[in-house]
C-alpha cells in the first residue's frame, strides 16, 4: 500500500506493520471485526515487526488469532480479531 487511509485499510482488510507503529491510520473507524497485519521484512525482523504491531494493537481491543508467511518470505501476516 502506499499511503494508507481507513478507506484503503476497509477495502483491503489489511493494514501494514509500519502504519500500526506510525499510527498513521485511526482503527477505531474500521468497521470489520477481522484485520489483517502485514509485514515486508526479512528474518527475524519481519516477526520483531509483527509482534511490536499486534502488542500496540492489544491494547485498542484486538487480539491475535495466528502469524504466517504468504508468498515469499519477505512477507509476513499477522491475523487478528477484535474483542
């Protein structure tokens, strides 16, 4: 995504790791219960990333269902819900 909107987060049902820990988008507005956080990094840094976003992300209300890699593995998704 290039620069990230609720919209753009809506429409996907994703969000980046790197908008999470910028709080660039307000997720109170998001309407899904469902949200999928996605990292581009590599080794252990895509998890360091995942996790730092998920750990901001439990503290408005979601919480973590599972972690996995998606098509190579610089890419990594973390899928949460909210409670």
């Amino acid at each position: 995504m290039s620069r990230e909107t609720i919209e753009t987060v809506t429409r996907s049902r994703a969000i980046t790791a790197t908008a999470v820990l910028q709080q660039l988008v307000d997720l109170r507005a998001y309407p899904y219960r469902h949200l999928a956080v996605v990292v581009y990094a590599t080794g252990g840094d895509s998890i360091s990333q995942a996790l730092a976003a998920v750990e901001h992300l439990s503290h408005i209300g979601w919480e973590l269902i599972n972690v996995t890699p998606v098509g190579s593995s610089s890419k990594l998704h973390a899928f949460l819900r909210r409670r």
